[in-house]
C-alpha cells in the first residue's frame, strides 16, 4: 500500500467508525464551541477598535497639537506661540462647584472655559445641536446631561459658577476622546473664556491647567513645527501633546483591557480543552477492543491512530467554525456593552484575519489536548482482543507527560500572543493551570479517599452514588476541575468588586471626613469654620497649601535634567506643580521610614529641612542630606531632605509630597483645605448649598457622592466582566454534560446489573443524584476556597485594603453550581433505566 492508500484507508475507517458514535464525538467537540467564540469575538472586535481608533485618531486630541501648563503661560511662551503661527484656541480648565437654583442644589464640576474654535476634529455633541456653538458667542454654557438629570436642570435655565450666573444652553452629550465612564466621576461645563474673570474664581495659587490647542494646514507643517519647537516647549516645563502621542497613550491603557478580556476568553478555551482531553480519554478507551482488532488484522499503530486523530479533528474544525461563527454573532453586541469605556465609536465589521487566527490557533489547541488520549492507542496490543482485563488496563507511558509539557508551554504561548504582552500571559497561564492542578488534585484525593475510607454501613443508594467516584471511566477529576474552575472564576470577580467597593467606603467610614472643602482663601478661614459650625459639621484640621516647582535637585537644574538622556527622573516629577503644606509633627496617615522630622525652623535658616514622601524619593533618586530648589511662585527656597515618610494616600485627607516646618512659609501665598464630617446625604446637600452661596470661590468634594458614582461605574464594568465570564460558566456546563455523556454507556450497564438486582428507578435516580451532589460540593468549595485565597491576595497587594469576604454571593453560587452538577447529571442519565437488563447484558457479552 502507497502512503496516500494508507491514508484514505484511514480516513474511510474513520468515517465509517464516526458515524456509529457521532453523539460521543459532538460533545467532545462541543467543549471548545464557547472559548473560540468568546476568542473570536474578542479579536475581531479588538481589531474594529483599533481601526476606530486609527480613523478618529485627531479628534482624541481635537488639535494636531496641545500645549499645557499648571501655570499661566509666560511672556515668552506667548512669543512662541505667536511664532509656532497656525489656528489657535486657548482652554482654561478647573474644579468649581455649580449651584442650580432650580432646586437649590450643588456638584462639584470641572469647567472648561474656551477660547476659539476647538475641537478642530469631532465635535462636541449636544442637545439641542446648535448648543455646541452658541455657547461661544453669546456667553452660555453647556453643561454635562447627567449633572441635568441629577438636578431637573433644563436648557434655558440658570447655572452659577463662582459669582456669575449662566443660561444653560444644552446638554452636553459627549466630548470627543472623553469616554462616558469618566463624565460620570467628573462632569463638566463648557463655558466661554471672556466670561471668566467673571466668576472671580482664577486668582493666585488657584489650581488651573491651562492649554493652548493648534491646527496646522497640512502634516508637513506640524512636523517642522516639532522638529524646530517641541524640545524648547518642554524645556520651559510646558507638557507637549501629539495625535501619535495620544493615540499611543490610549493603546496603552485599551492593552489592559485587551488582555483581561482576552484571558477571560482563553479560560473557556482551556476549561473546553480540558473537557476534550477528557472525553476523547474515555472515548478511546471504549475503542480498545476495536484498535486491537484492527492491530490484529496488519494495521499499523499510526494508521490506528490516524483513524481517531481525522475524527477528532474533523468534527474539531466544524466545532471551531460554529464557535467562529456564534463569536461574530456576539461580536455584533460588544460595542454597545462597552461603549461607556470606549473613547470612540466603534462601528461593527467582520475582520477576517482575526476570525481566521482565533480559529486556527483555536483549533491547534483542540488537537493538543487530544494528543494524550491518542497517544495511549500506541499501547492498545493485538491481544487485547482476546482477553478483556488487557482492554481495560491499558497504562500511560513517558509520552503522555511530554504531550502535557507540550500543552502547559503552547497554551503560555498562545496568551502572550492573543493577551499582547508576554509576562502577563506567562504567569496567567501559569496561575491557571496551577488552579486546575489543585482541582485536579482535590479530584484525585476524593477519589481515592473515598474507595479508601467509605463505611460499609452507609445507606445504600449513598453508598452506591460514592462508589461511583471511582468506576471504571469515571470522569470525577474532570468535573471537580471544571465545576471548580467556573465557581472559582464567578466568585473572584465578586471579590474583587467587594474589595474594590470596599477600599473606597473605609475611605470615608466610622470618623473619618466624607467631605472635602478647598481653595478657602487666608482671610476667609476663620468665617468658613464658624460657619460650618453653625451648619453642625464636625470639622478636621485647616491645612495650609502652597504652591511651588522644583529648579534644581541635587545641584542640578531641572531643564538639565529633562534633556539629559542618562537621567532616569520621570519627566512629571521634574516639571510637575508641588501644592505643600508645613506643619509641627506628622499626621495620622503618616510614619517615619528615615531621618528625623523637624517641626519647626527659623524663618532666617538658609537652608530650610523638608520632609519629603517615599516613592517620589525614589523617584529623585533623594536620600537624607540630599539638597532640593524650589520657586515658590517667585522667591527661590533652598531645602535639605532631613527626613522620609510613608503616606497612606487612600485615606480621604490631605496629604503631601513634601512636609517643611512652621515658620517658613506662613508668609507665602497660600489656600487651605478644611476637612469635615457630615451626618447624611441630606445633609451634605445643605452644606454645599449654603456654602456655596456665601462662598461661591470654595469647591466641595463630596465623598459619598463619589463613592455612589464610583458604585454605579464599578457595577458597569462588573456586568462586562460577568458577561465575558458566561463563556467560561457555558463551557464548564458543557463539559459537565459532555463528561456525563461519556460514560452514559457504563452506567446504561451498572443500571441494567442494579435493576436485575431489583433496584427500583428511585434508588437508580438517588445513587446518581448522590454521586453529583457529592462532586458540586467537593468542586464548589474547592473553588470558593481557591477563590477566596486569591481574593485574599489580590485585595492585600493589588488593591491594598482589607479583604472583603461577601458571604451572600459566595454561598449562593456554591449552592447554585451544586443544584445545576446535580440536575445535569440526573438529566443526562435520563432513559439509562427504560432499557431491558438481558438487552443490554446480551450487548456486554
């Protein structure tokens, strides 16, 4: 025979072969149907994102160029300007609190006061239309739509910001390159520049960002400009602002959520191919007499295998092309899911390329998984024909191990390229198949154990169902790893969320301040605390802030530092706005790592101490003794680092970078901050109307209001990340049927012995609803314990706040995930008693 003969022998055995056990080999493939479509969904949508983000790539800046600063731009900056030339709008932008008299209420806002024709690219949406340029020419603004509703705020009534007072023009509905989520934590208002000084909020050490946005005639204009301009722009401390820039910074941030999205994918696709090593396991093991027979009749080993290998790959592909085909499906949907995280509208299109990857390489995965079982048929003999305990005790070789080595390694290889980055990729994959193996072995002790340790005097039908855990073609291993994946998986991200939801409410919980009142001039100090008195606020400590930058470190000017291509300083802490404070000891969410605090200092010391925070330390490269120049807003200060301090920066007060002693700077231009405490949300809505209506230039941080925000975002994200994971939970619910189907045929016998036996259909439908309960709790505390160990870790060195344990959740999926191993298991041995117990022995004979 020709090789090509020996192929199409083979081939045409598997066809003849397959059709007798199309059922066993169509839940086999079924497994892997949802990880290609959760997979395929995801690259294809990722690549419409991408194109998006390609196609609209200026209007993320709205300019083909932005210029900021925390300060006023200078004389000279204005000379440059003139001179870079092309069209240009000027932003102001600020936190100030909104008053609307409609109802008396107030938020704190962020205003964007504008100047000029920008955004050049996109447009700002509104309601009514024509509101996005009225408000330029007649002195109205535009105010965010959710801040509307939140007020019963109209267009046509009235807004007051500062000590001005604004028609409202329109809703504003969207502004191009801001994603929907982050209007949700800061909404703002759009209002005319000219009408600014009105307010009488921008005065000296108010925090404003100013920008200065151009629009150049073609690309080779704004590369010269570049070329002749960027370096002497960030020299003088100004931030520098490119499309390419932009677009590079939000790929960064969309490769986060790339790769969370596209493991969550990657676990389905692995718990599938779990599912069909599985059941390809004990689908060759019930063709062991028939490989003996074909061994027997001349047939070589790889022709055998061959004839499993074109089965299993065949109706592999058909599996991948309807998993391909329910991901474009899905795909259609993730847009609108997702559109309040996006900075641009994504359009639906099917890339190909991307479909085709997924697939294939989803496909490479199906057959390595498979590779195991196949292996085994290498050690089926001929003989095994003839007496049937050879049959059934065909051992594993060396081979076996190295297919999983093979598996563990392709599998690392395939989440660094579909996840994008390959360390992430590497110990997600690792994580994962650890968690599997501690399943796996919770599986094999429990069946072990139980062969080992059951008591002969256990009713019956318990009895019988715990027996089951270890007979022939038994699949407990396999559903205690994927029972316990999809539970472990569902409450991990429930942690997570109580984690995250809780690092937020400690924040603000037992006497801790939920409010924050700020930009409170010196003079107005002592009025705006007898006034919150009067208003029955429990009041903090006033905190004096003032404003400086950093002109030398270390002896080094900081332009130097900027341009030298050897200093390893992030650009930010040279050239950021340092708000200080000074004060006589350390505060609450402070403790000492190094040096001595000094409280206090004479105003005559040429050389002042500082205390300076730990990681911006580091970030300096400052030790004790090291030297420090500061501008405070005109009048140079000499500082010598005489001590670092750990900063608990989550709590809900102010805290600084750097800490001098009284007596330095109690002459220096200053604002403070007063922190307090309010009874409840009606109350803080009190507050904030009469504060703002005496003081209109104080901004109020509400907390609580924030952490409702923070709630609904959070709920948002947890409903994308639930909707991702229902591919993992559909996949564990179909290798559960698969694994049960596998062995449908054994327990057709078992039930046949039993009812020969004289065991009613009751006792039968006990001893099976025995064996799955027993598996649903054995995987469904497995996997809430693993779940709540990793939980514990992801809360103590990723979110950094006590561990959260929501009992309710936890309790419920456990219960839900036994209840649903147990009716999928009754379900799926459905008619296994209607048979006649000689049909089925005869069959055995």
């Amino acid at each position: 025979m020709t090789l090509f003969t020996e192929l199409v022998w083979s081939a045409r055995i598997a066809w003849r072969d397959g059709r007798r056990s199309l059922r066993a080999l169509l839940l086999l493939a079924g497994s892997i149907i949802a990880g290609v479509a959760a997979l395929t969904s995801l690259s294809s949508f990722k690549q419409n994102l991408e194109t998006a983000i390609d196609a609209n790539s200026k209007p993320l800046l709205g300019a083909d160029l932005a210029v900021h600063a925390r300060r006023p731009f200078d004389e000279a900056t204005e000379q440059l300007f003139e001179r870079i030339g092309g069209e240009q709008s000027r932003e102001l932008t600020f936190a100030s609190m909104a008053y609307f008299p409609v109802n008396g209420g107030s938020r704190l806002v962020q205003v964007d006061a504008l100047e000029g024709e920008f955004p050049y690219y996109g447009e700002l949406e509104t309601t009514p239309p024509e509101a996005a340029k009225r408000f330029r020419k007649d002195g109205t603004v535009l105010v965010d739509r959710s801040v509307l509703i939140q007020f019963g705020a109209k267009p046509g009534e009235t807004v007051k910001i500062g000590e001005a007072t604004f028609t409202i023009a329109g809703a504003l509905e969207k502004v191009p390159g801001v994603i929907d989520a982050r209007s949700s934590i800061a909404p703002r208002i759009f209002m005319s520049l000219r009408r600014l000084p009105e307010t009488k909020l921008i005065t000296r050490g108010s925090r404003v960002r100013y920008k200065q946005y151009f629009k150049f005639e073609d690309e080779a204009k704004l590369s010269a400009v570049l070329a002749e301009y960027e370096n002497k722009l960030r020299a003088s401390g100004l931030g520098v602002d490119t499309v390419a820039e932009k677009r590079e910074t939000i790929g960064k941030v969309l490769k986060n959520a790339y790769l969370f999205l596209d493991l969550i994918g990657f676990i389905a696709l692995i718990l599938g191919g779990l599912g069909v090593g599985s059941a390809a396991h004990v689908y060759i093991r019930k063709k062991v007499m028939a490989i003996s027979v074909f061994r027997c009749l001349g047939a070589k080993t790889w022709q055998t295998s061959l004839v499993f290998l074109f089965q299993i790959g065949a109706l592999g592909g058909i599996s991948t092309l309807i998993g391909a085909g329910i991901g474009i499906w899905v795909q259609r949907y993730l847009p609108e899911l997702l559109s309040a995280y996006l900075p641009v509208d994504v359009a639906f299109s099917i890339d190909w390329p991307s479909v085709a990857e997924a697939t294939g390489m989803s496909f490479a995965l199906l057959l390595l998984f498979s590779l195991g079982p196949l292996a085994s048929v290498r050690a089926v003999p001929p003989l095994a024909a003839l007496r049937v305990h050879i049959a059934e005790h065909v051992e594993r070789d060396r081979a076996h191990y190295l297919i999983w080595a093979l598996i563990v390694a392709s599998s690392a290889l395939f989440a660094m390229r579909h996840g994008g980055d390959a360390r992430a990729g590497g110990i997600f994959t690792l994580v994962l198949f650890g968690a599997a193996a501690i399943l796996a072995l919770v599986g094999m002790v429990l069946r072990a154990g139980v062969r080992r340790f059951l008591p002969e005097e256990t009713p019956y039908a318990l009895r019988q169902g715990l027996a089951n855990l270890y007979r022939p073609y038994n699949q407990t291993v396999l559903l205690v790893v994927a029972v316990g994946m999809a539970i472990f998986l569902s409450l991990l991200v429930v942690f997570s969320q109580a984690s995250v939801l809780e690092k937020a409410r400690l924040v603000s919980s037992g006497d801790r301040p939920n409010m924050i009142l700020f930009d409170i001039q010196s003079d107005q100090l002592p009025q705006i605390r007898s006034f919150l008195e009067e208003q029955e606020v429990v009041l903090y400590d006033s905190v004096p802030m003032v404003s400086m930058r950093l002109t030398a470190v270390k002896g080094r000017s900081t332009a130097s530092l900027r341009t030298d291509p050897a200093s390893t300083i992030p650009g930010w802490v040279l050239t950021r706005e340092y708000r200080s404070t000074y004060r006589g000891a350390l505060s609450d969410t402070e403790e000492l790592r190094a040096g001595t605090f000094i409280g206090r200092a004479s105003p005559e010391t040429p050389v002042v101490p500082v205390s300076i925070e730990q990681r911006i330390a580091e970030d300096l490269a400052l030790g004790l003794g090291d030297r420090l120049t500061f501008d405070v807003q005109g009048v140079p200060l000499e500082a010598e680092v005489t001590s670092i301090r750990e900063v608990d920066w989550q709590r809900l007060q102010p805290n600084f970078f750097m800490v001098f002693p009284e007596g330095i700077l109690e002459d220096a231009p200053q604002f403070f901050i007063v922190a307090a405490k309010v009874s409840s949300d009606a109350h803080s809505a009190a507050v904030q109307r009469a504060t703002v209506n005496r003081f209109p230039n104080v901004s109020i941080i509400d907390f609580s209001l924030m952490l409702k925000t923070l709630d609904t975002v959070v709920e948002r994200l947890i409903q994308v990340v639930q909707f991702m994971g229902m591919f993992s939970l559909l996949t564990a619910g179909v290798v559960l049927f698969a694994a049960v189907t596998a062995s449908r045929r054994q327990r057709i016998r078992e039930n046949a012995l039993l009812k020969t036996l004289g065991a009613s259909w009751r006792t039968v439908v006990a001893i099976t609803a025995w064996e799955y309960l027993t598996l649903g709790a054995i995987a469904a505390t497995s996997g809430t314990a693993l779940a709540a160990v990793c939980g514990w870790v992801l809360a103590r060195f990723a979110f950094e706040t006590p561990y959260v344990t929501t009992f309710g959740p936890a309790l419920w999926t456990a219960v839900a995930g036994i209840v649903l191993t147990a009716l999928l298991g009754v379900s799926g041995s459905r008619g296994t008693y209607r048979r006649p117990a000689i049909e089925v022995l005869r069959e055995e004979e």
